[in-house]
C-alpha cells in the first residue's frame, strides 16, 4: 500500500554558506525521499533556508548590507550546492517570504487570543558586545563574566512570552506514552529528562531596539518575533497550514530530520508544546530522526569553530556520487562521523571503483566477448542470495539504517566479484561442454547487478541510471523491480562504460 511520506530537514541559517554538516542533512532526506518514491510512496520533502534573527543581522551588518540583501546574495550558495548534490526537495522553505511571515503572525495572533502568549518584564545581566542576556551558564569560575562578553549591563527589559509551562504536562504524558516520537530511542530518553527537568515559559519576542530583523508582532509593532518561534514553523507554512486544510492534512505529520544540537529544547520542548497549543492532537505529532555531526578532526565542523569544509570542493574533485556515497555508508544515523579525505578515497577506490565498477566492467566485457552481448536465462544459483539482501535491504532503510542498507546491497557485489573467481568464466569459454555453465554465470552477474542498480539508486541515482544504460534495461525504476528474473532470454546488453575511475592520490 502506497504511504504518503512528509519529510523536512532543519533549514539552514543564512550567515554563511553551506558546509558538509549541511550537506550530510540533506542527503540524508534525499536518500530517504528517493527511497520512499522508489517504494511508490507520496513524497513531500521540504527544506530551506532560517533568514531572520541576531546572527543573521550580524553577518549582514559585517558585511555592510541590508540583511534582506544579504539572505538574498547568499540564497544560492544553498540552492546550487543542492542542486550539484541532486537533492529533490519539493518545496522550499525561506522565511522571509509572505506565506510564512502571515502564517506565524496569524498563529501569535491566535495564542494571544487565547490567553498563551503574555507581556512581562525580564531582568539580568546583558553583554552589549554579544546582544544577549547571560546566564550563570555564562560565568567564569571566579564567578564574573569573561571578556569575551564585553560590558555587561543589568538590564530589564518586557517581552512576550508563551506559556510553555502550561503545556508541560501534556508533553511529560506524551513522550512517555509515544516512545517512538525521536529516533534513535537513547534520544527519546534525554528528551524525556529535558522534559521532566522543566523550565519557565518561553520569551518568543525581542525589541526592535536590539533586534530589527525578523517578523514583527501582530499585537505589539515595538518589537519582532524570536527566531525560533518563526523557524519552527516553515514546517507546516510551506505545507498549506491554514491556507488549504485538505492538501495539509493530506501531508502532515512530518519526519522531521534534524542534529542532534537542535532536539532539546528547540523541536523536542517548544515545538511540540507550539504545536499543542495550536490544538494539534496526540496523533497528529511529528516525529524525529535525529542525526549526529560531521566532525573534524574530534570535533564538530562548523563555522565558529573555523573548520568547516566547502563540499563543492570534493564534488569538484571527485563527483557528487562519491560524496554522497561516503556519506551514508561511513555515518550510521545518529552517530557522529569523523570526515577525512583519505577515508573518502579509501570507500570510493575500495566499494566502487573495485568493487561495483569492476564488477560491471567485467561482467559487460565477457558478455561481449564471449557471446556477443546475448544473455540467455538461466537458472541461477545467486537468486536466493540476492533476493535474501534485497529484504535485509528493505528491512534497513525501513529503519532508516542507511549504511547498513548499503551494506546489504554491497554483499551482493562482494559475493558476485568471488562467483566470477570462483567459477573463471575464461576457463570456461573454452570449452564447449561448459557453454550452459557460462550462460548462467553471465545471466547471474547481469542480473544481480540490475538488481543492485536499483537498490543502490536512493543514494547514488546518477550512476544507478548508468548502469541501466550499460546494462541496456529500460524499465522504470521501482522497488518491485528487484524480484529476480526481469532480464529477458535473449536481452543483449550494452557498453560498458567507465562509472568509477579509480582516485590516485597525488
Ligand atoms: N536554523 C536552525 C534550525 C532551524 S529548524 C526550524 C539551525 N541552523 S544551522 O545552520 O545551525 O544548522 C542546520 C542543521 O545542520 C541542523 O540540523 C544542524 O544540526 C545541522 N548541522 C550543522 N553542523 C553540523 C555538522 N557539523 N554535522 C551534521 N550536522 C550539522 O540550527
């Protein structure tokens, strides 16, 4: 039965370019998305871009620009890079635009309405230089606060708060009677103890004074809405939330894939009790697959900490397809995974240019070569093997276990590159009593490796399609393709190609 799947990705702050933190996000949606839609699954995959708040201003005053200026020069270094990536989203989500801003405002001005959004005054210590109010968090050991955050100032100031404590009750009985609301489950636990810890109600406006650029309060024009209380809401604004409830509701709940930084407090406490407040039912909560981070050298890549990597350098270098590749198949979802060049050059020269390349390669060769490129079907030893990684496959991706998934997939090609040792099909070309023998090893190879072309397609779609090109099948892609058996008696194979030219280190 066909599902309809809505998955979005946490959409990127527009202060800087994209780096391979990023990037690791939205080809983890992508793989997903197109593995859905390969099942036959209704797919909305959303992303986009966070163009307001603090960090944004400061960029853009940095860079002597009006911060809508700004957002809109650094657009494409997101878009391109997706597009270079083969990312399909469907929609895309940027927050300055009106059908967002006019959903956030009609949704504060609805909790306004209903009594959950309240005007207080908030008093404590304010660095000037950073433009925000610390925390004890924030002091040294000797009790001060350091340097690094310039004057600080006791200040008061009156904001808007939501009453986020109102709704803690109903989020403490959800998450525990909802146990798969965040994957993986040790997440759902340090959800659970965020939630029980608690916490007061949520400032959600700042003053204009400190704050310009973001969406204004419907009810109060001195000041804007709280980054976050906009961000979280593209989720369902780009999704028809309020314009047209039938195509919403078609679509919603999302998966909502997100890094681990951002589940507690931002989606996993405000966004619920956001969307509780709203009026949204138990069954109508999203879910969340959250990812670990793209490391370097032991440490999160990002921007602040100065070792970010652009991926259009290794897309430059070595293609889209192999970065993809290491992506998912050296990251198990959820876990944090140490990014190195001679690692990406060790999975794409082992797994795929010696691996399903040569594969390939050889299996296309000896078509030609020794039978004009004419398969025969046969009965073939392989097919319960294959079928077997097929529903390991399936089972893997199910449970969002990308790299696991891979790793039944290239079974079938290890176990296919040994049935070519093992059985030496130039041994047997030379004997004529062996010609069935060679008909099925040939039939076999060709098989199996269609079979791996679709199952490999999610992730690596362009060279997927290469291989159908090579192999000369023309059907569409879909997941009841890899049933064993849809090579014809009698289809004739095409040209090989080089798919993955082995990488030489300099
Ligand atoms: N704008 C907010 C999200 C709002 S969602 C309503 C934000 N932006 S971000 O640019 O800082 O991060 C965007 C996504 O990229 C987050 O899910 C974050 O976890 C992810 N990553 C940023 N650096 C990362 C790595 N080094 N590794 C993997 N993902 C990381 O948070």
């Amino acid at each position: 039965m066909s599902r309809t799947v809505f998955l979005t990705t946490a959409i990127d702050y527009t202060n800087a370019p994209p780096h391979l933190g990023h990037a690791y996000e939205k080809i983890l949606a992508d793989v997903l998305a197109r593995y859905h839609r390969l099942c036959g699954d209704r797919v909305f995959f959303l992303t986009g871009v966070d163009q307001h708040g603090q960090k944004v201003q400061q960029a853009a005053a940095a860079a002597g620009l009006e911060p809508l200026v700004f957002v809109q020069g650094l657009a494409s270094s997101f878009t391109d890079l997706w597009q270079r990536l083969g990312i399909t989203y469907d929609a895309w989500a940027a927050t300055t635009e009106p059908r967002h801003t006019g959903c956030v405002k009609n949704i504060l001005h609805d909790l306004h309405g209903k009594g959950d959004i309240y005007k207080a005054a908030y008093r404590g210590f304010y660095s000037v230089r950073q433009e925000q109010f610390l925390t004890d968090k924030e002091r040294g050991t000797d009790g001060a606060f350091g340097p690094e955050w310039g004057d600080v100032v006791e200040l008061e100031e009156e904001n808007w708060y939501f009453r986020l404590s109102k709704y803690r009750p109903w989020l403490l009985d959800f998450l525990a009677k909802n146990e798969g609301t965040v994957s993986p489950a040790f997440r759902h636990v340090e959800l659970r103890n965020a939630a029980e810890r608690g916490a007061g109600d949520l400032s959600i406006s700042r003053p204009k004074s400190r704050l310009s650029w973001g969406i204004e309060m419907p009810f109060d024009s001195t000041c804007v809405t709280y980054v976050w209380f906009d961000a979280l809401v593209n989720y369902i604004s780009f999704a028809g939330y309020g314009e047209d409830t039938s195509e919403f509701s078609a679509l919603w709940p999302a998966l909502h894939i997100i890094g681990k930084d951002i589940l507690i407090p931002a989606h996993g406490i405000y966004w619920l009790c956001m969307l509780r407040a709203m009026g949204f039912a138990d069954d109508a909560m999203p879910t969340f697959l959250v990812h670990g981070y793209v490391m370097m050298d032991g440490e999160k890549m990002s921007k602040s900490l100065g070792n970010i990597r652009d991926p259009n350098t290794f897309i430059d270098a070595f293609g889209a397809g192999a970065l993809r590749y290491y992506l998912m198949r050296d990251c198990a979802v959820g876990q944090d995974m140490d990014f190195t060049d001679e690692r990406l050059i060790q999975r794409y020269n082992s797994d795929l240019a010696n691996g399903l390349g040569n594969l390939l390669n050889r299996t296309l060769s000896m078509a030609k070569r020794y039978r004009g490129g004419i398969l025969r079907k046969m009965p073939s030893p392989l097919e319960v093997f294959v079928q077997e990684r097929v529903i390991t496959y399936r089972q893997r991706m199910e449970a969002r276990q990308i790299h696991a998934a891979l790793e039944s997939a290239w079974e079938v090609v290890v176990r296919c590159n040994a049935y070519v040792e093992e059985t030496a099909p130039w041994k047997l070309a030379k004997d004529p009593a062996q010609a069935d023998r060679l008909d099925e090893v040939l039939y076999s190879l060709s098989e199996a490796l269609r079979i791996v072309s679709i199952l490999i397609s999610p992730v690596l779609p362009t060279e997927a399609d290469s291989i159908r090109v090579q192999l000369a099948w023309g059907d569409a892609v879909h997941m009841s393709g890899t049933a064993w058996g849809s090579l014809a008696d009698g289809h004739c194979v095409g040209e090989a190609l080089p798919l993955f030219p082995r990488i030489e280190r300099a």
